[in-house]
C-alpha cells in the first residue's frame, strides 16, 4: 500500500467522524514509513477533508470556512460567535 492509497482508502472511515489517523494506520496495518502530517496534507489536498480545530472531526474543508471570511479551521458549531 502507498500513501496515496492510504489516504483513498481512509477517507471514508474519517469523513463524519473523530477518529485519528494513527487509528487509521492500526486498522489498515499500514508497514511503511509515514508522518501524521503528511497523511492530513493529502487529504486535504486530494479530498478537500479537513479536521476542526474544535472537535477534532473530519468534515469538508468548505465546512471550516466562513461564508464571509474564507477559512478558519473551526465547524460552524465549533466557531467563536460572531455579530
Ligand atoms: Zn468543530
């Protein structure tokens, strides 16, 4: 398994969940050498799946944007209140 199959393979078990890509690595026996970091750069990049700096969970990076104010990393239930 490389890398970029990895990643294709987990985004399905992330999407909607918390779970932690050193899960990911256990469930999936993963044998080569890999960073943490690496793993989210692809997915964000080849899935647009980012992770909420609130609640730590997995949704589409559009989900972590403002309408108004582009990107901030957190859901909408996960976001400072703002006027
Ligand atoms: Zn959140």
């Amino acid at each position: 398994m490389t890398l970029i199959e990895f990643v294709d393979a987990i985004v399905g078990d992330l999407e909607c969940s918390c779970s932690t890509i050193e899960e990911m690595m256990e469930k999936y026996d993963v044998d080569f050498g890999v960073e943490v970091n690496e793993v989210e750069e692809e997915l964000g990049a080849r899935h647009n799946l980012e992770r909420c700096a609130g609640c730590d969970w997995w949704m589409d990076a559009s989900e972590l944007a403002h309408d108004y104010d582009g990107w901030c990393g957190y859901c909408e239930d996960c976001r400072p209140a703002s006027t």
